[in-house]
C-alpha cells in the first residue's frame, strides 16, 4: 500500500470527512453532532491558525485517513506540560469503513509519525488522547509512545505520551 499526505482544503474537503469526524467510531474526535458547517469552521479555524495544520491521507490514492501536526507550545497543551524544543503534536482519525483490513490503523500511525520525523527540526511527538480510548494507547505504544501521565484538558482527561525519533525507529525498524 502506498501512503501520500496531502494538506487539507477545509471548504473542499469537509464533505469528505464530515461524515467521519461524526461517525460512531469517531467518538473521541468529540464532533459527533457537528453539522458540515461545524466541521468547515472547525477546519477553517485550524487553517488560520499558525501553529496547526490539518491533512488528508491517501492510501493508494484514496481518502483514508486525517492528520492534525500542531506545536503542543502554542496550540492545545499549552501551559500543561513544559514543551521542549523539537515537540510537535499530533492527531489522526483513520476514516470508518465497512470492510476493515488488518492492520490498517497500525499502517496509518506508522505513515504518521514517518511524515512527522521527515522533518529534521521534529525531536519527539506528543500526543494527548482520551484516557479511555484504549486502542489509540495501544497504537501508540506499538509505534514507540511513553506514556508520562494523566493530564486534565478542557474537554477531557487525557494521557501525555512522547515518542522520539529513536523511540519509533526502535518500535518499529522504521529508519526516518
């Protein structure tokens, strides 16, 4: 399977992922009632903002995956944890399907994390899921994720992890 990331078009692309941002499995992306005007000014928003970026995945050329790279210094850990330089936040919703394939998810977070460390400035990846959602932390473990500790967010009670390069190149065998 090939993987490409493009960025996202919040106008042009909110119809294709409105319908996974409210899905079901979706529950911890906290959009589940989002209207498509919703989640075009959710997106619109991230677009305007210089610290959060949000993209599309492709794999074999087909919509399959969301991405959210924000710096966890200016956009939504700030001020509950001490950023170091080099941390780069990060999100992903891999789109629902009626036909899942093995290991499917587990592809999407490893392309994930290889865009994210293409960036020679980008040290370790932080991320901040839901301390209920126990397949993301299970994903993220598999790809290399500490967990550091629970933190308190406005929307949730989250789990603070960090992968460094070499923490995912370990887990993985994936050099980047």
């Amino acid at each position: 399977m090939t993987v490409s990331i493009r960025p996202l078009d919040p106008l042009k692309d909110a119809e294709l992922i409105h319908p996974w941002v409210t899905h079901a499995k979706a529950a911890f992306w906290m959009m589940q009632d989002a209207k498509l005007q919703d989640v075009e000014r959710a997106y619109m928003e991230i677009a305007a903002h210089p610290h959060h970026d949000a993209f599309i995945g492709l794999v074999d050329g087909e919509p399959a995956f969301l991405m959210e790279r924000y710096d966890p210094a200016e956009a939504e850990l700030v001020g509950l944890y001490e950023a170091q330089p080099g941390d780069v936040g990060m999100h992903f919703l891999v789109a629902p399907t009626d036909t899942p394939v093995h290991g499917f998810t587990r592809l999407v977070i490893t392309a994930v994390m290889r865009e994210l460390f293409a960036d020679p400035a980008t040290a370790r990846v932080v991320v901040e899921p839901d301390v209920r959602n126990t397949a993301v932390h299970a994903l993220n473990a598999a790809v290399g994720f500490v967990p550091e500790r629970e933190i308190q967010k406005p929307e949730k009670a989250a789990l603070l992890s960090f992968c460094t390069r070499a923490q995912f190149e370990a887990a993985t065998g994936a050099a980047v």
